[in-house]
C-alpha cells in the first residue's frame, strides 16, 4: 500500500509542521493514487473548497465537481463511517440537479441541453451507485450494470446533437464509447474524478477512466483519432482508438479495414445499439468481443508489468 497522501507524504502541516495547510496545495491531490488512499483531512478540505468554489462557473459544473469531491471524501472515510453515508447521500442530490440543470426545460417547455455538463453530471451519476457499493465491500449486479451502460449508451445521442465541430463531436463520443467498451467485459470500471483527469500539476499522469486490477488501480488513457503529441506517463495504460478498432476489426473480418475514422464511428454505433439491447450480427458481436478481449488482456499484462516492477498504486481496499 503507497503512503496515504498528504500527512502521511510530509507535505503538509499535519506531518510536517510549517508546511502549508492540509489540503490547500494541488501536490496533496496528485492523479494517480485512489481516493481511498488521499488524506481524508485534504479531502474534507476539497469540499469545503468546491462548496464555495470562487470560479464564476455554471451551477451545474459546480455541483458536479461538489459531488465528486462529496464522493472522494466519502471513500477515504472507514466503512460504515455516517459521514461517510451523508458524503454520499449529499453527493447523489449534488449530481442529479446538475443532470437537471443541464437539461433546462424553458417558459415554452422546450429542453435545452449543454451536452458537455450534461455528459459529466451523468457519468457520476451513472457510477455512484458502484462507488458506494465499492466503499461498502460489494459489488452491483448486472440488471444494475446494464442499467448504467444503457444510461451511458444515451450519452451518445445528447453528443451527437449538441453544437460541436466532428473533431470534438467524435472525441466526445469516443470517451462514452469507452465506457460502453469496458463495460461490456469483466473489469471493475469507475470513471475518473477532476482530480484524476483534469491534474494540473501532473498532467501526464491524467487518465480518462481507470480499471481496478487484483486490488490494484490501472489508469487508463484513450486516445482518439486526432495527432499524439502530449506525452503520458508510463504508469498510465494508452491505448489507441483506431489501432484497438482496426486490428479487431481484422480479427473478426479477416480483411482490411475501410478506413479508421469509418471503423471507429461503426464501432461507436454497435456499441451504442449493444447497450440498448439491439440485437447485433455475429460478426458485429466478433467484432466488439475482440476489442473486448483485446482491452482486458492489455489491463491484465499492464497491471502484471507494473506489479514486477514494484510501482504499481495499490489501493486501499
């Protein structure tokens, strides 16, 4: 188990005295570790921060990110701690008016959606229940797990008609399409916070998702169709959305692929089709299975290489 971020690191006031407050600095909330490894007392003080968040932010980007950090902290919290349950419970009100703000019904009863506050309120929305489920040592059925991949796989219509650019429109849905993905194997998938995501101060070490591997964390990077030139590090799994895509598709076709961008799209739409209980082709399901089979394996030989290594983040449950 890596020490527990931040009193435990020396960085901060508690374990080091004259450093600065606990919680107060972006080094105490660094990407990699799991919430379950960050100081409880840095987390408390995330909340309060997010609860009177300074930004001139939309309501419902502030109540997303209130409720993440609700979620972090209720997951450094021990089991069966009532802060812990009311992190949560606070959480789940916190999210679902972002779902709601995102989708304003106006004065004529038309529904307008900001699809990217939509997406991101959704998505923890999605996935609490999991996270609660996690801190308490249980695991969700898969009536629950469809139902989450069913509620993702609408995420893919809210993208497809908001205002983006095709460049932004298919990253979008490449990121949904990736939890569509994992979904559909037997990883254990949680999405990533803004701490693990959108790090500011170690942003190669940012990850989109991340997989829970043996009671080990495995940061996971997708990268869509665009040039490469941000480098990650080595503790995160990247992996390639046209590579993953064409090389399945030849597995399962046995011939070359059209093109990337066509493959990826096809691929995105039998995902979003699976999730909703469309019935696929056999070849359609191949094609996926081998993308699938494809992910895990790479999670599995990624977590075993870093377990070798000796640098593996450990969580703490």
């Amino acid at each position: 188990m890596s020490e527990q971020l931040c009193f435990n690191a020396g960085i901060c006031a508690f374990g080091s005295p004259g450093a600065p407050e606990c919680g107060t600095e972006d080094r105490h909330f660094l990407p990699l570790p799991t919430a379950e490894e960050l100081c409880p007392n840095a987390l408390a003080q995330r909340v309060e921060y997010e609860r009177s968040n300074p930004y001139d932010l939309p309501q419902p980007v502030r109540d997303t990110r209130h409720a993440w950090a609700l979620t972090e902290h209720a997951r450094a919290l021990p089991c069966g701690d009532p802060l812990a349950e009311d992190c949560f419970d606070d959480a789940r009100l916190l999210v679902n008016r972002a779902v709601d703000g995102a989708a304003a019904t106006g004065a004529n009863g038309d529904r307008t959606i900001n699809a990217t506050q939509y997406v991101e309120a959704t998505l923890l929305d999605a996935y609490l229940p999991a996270f609660h489920a996690m801190h308490a040592s249980k695991r969700l059925g898969p009536e629950r797990s469809n139902l989450r991949r069913a509620r993702i796989a609408n995420l893919i219509d809210v993208v497809n008609g908001a205002d983006y650019n095709e460049n932004v429109r298919r990253g979008k849905r490449i990121k949904v399409g990736l939890h569509l993905l994992l979904g559909r194997s037997p990883l254990t998938i949680f999405p990533s916070s803004p701490r693990e995501g959108q790090n500011r101060l170690d942003p190669t070490n940012n990850h989109d998702v991340w997989a829970l591997e043996a009671g080990n964390k495995v940061p996971i990077k997708m990268r869509g169709l665009s040039r490469h030139t941000r480098e990650y590090s080595p503790k995160v799994l990247f992996l390639g959305a046209k590579a993953l895509v064409c090389t399945s598709y030849r597995r399962a076709y046995w011939t070359e692929v059209p093109t990337g961008t066509e493959a990826v799209d096809t691929v995105i739409h039998l995902l979003h089709q699976e999730a909703l209980g469309k019935q696929l082709g056999s070849r359609e399901k191949r094609w996926l299975d081998a993308m699938t089979n494809a992910v895990v394996q790479q999670v599995h030989a990624f977590a075993a290489a870093r377990q070798a290594l000796g640098v593996v983040e450990r969580s703490a449950y």
